[in-house]
C-alpha cells in the first residue's frame, strides 16, 4: 500500500450539502470509497486556509490512486490535489539512486 494526500476544495453546492450531513458523514463517506478500492483513510481533518480537506489514505497503487482521483474530480463538487507521499525508508533509496542531470545554463 502507498500513501495518498488528497487536498480538497468544496464548491458552494458541496459545502451547503456537508452543512446538512456534516461532518462525520463526510469523513465516513470518504473512507467507505477508499475501502471500496481495497484502501483504508488513515487520517480526515477539515481545516482553515486555502484548503478545506486533508485526508490521507492508504491504497493500493498509483492506478488506484489516479481512479479515485478522477472519480472524485467527475463529481464536479470537489476541486481536488492529489499528493503520493513517500516513507523515510523510500525516501533514502531514491537518495541513494544516481541520476544523470545537467541544470539549465550549464
């Protein structure tokens, strides 16, 4: 399984429906479509600022990912960024590979 942020922005419609619902129906909604796909939801969290919803999730693959994504993006209720994130262990194998780069103007 990876790891997936999903940044979240409601439309107008969206945001008068979860004022209905509320809230733990959101985040219940949300990790009934992740387990749907063979996932779960680590973590849901409304908040402040220039993005309404964090929630992170645990799926499959980057396929799985993507459907979601696209899914979720069709609804038209959502404007939505979709972030893979990488373990520390991850992170140091990609630290280790070599790559071959020449940055611009050199």
């Amino acid at each position: 399984m990876s790891k997936y942020l999903f940044k979240a922005n409601y439309t107008t419609e969206a945001l008068n429906g979860l004022k209905q619902a509320g809230a733990a129906n959101r985040a219940a909604a949300v990790g009934e479509m992740c387990q749907s796909v063979g996932g779960s939801l680590e973590s849901f969290h409304f908040a402040f600022g220039d993005v309404d919803v964090f929630a992170i999730c645990d799926l499959p693959d980057d396929e799985t990912a993507a459907a979601v994504a696209f899914t979720i993006g069709a609804s038209g209720a959502v404007e939505l960024e979709t972030v893979k994130l990488l373990t520390v262990a991850e992170a140091d194998v990609a630290l280790d590979r070599s790559v071959a780069y020449r940055p611009p103007g050199t």
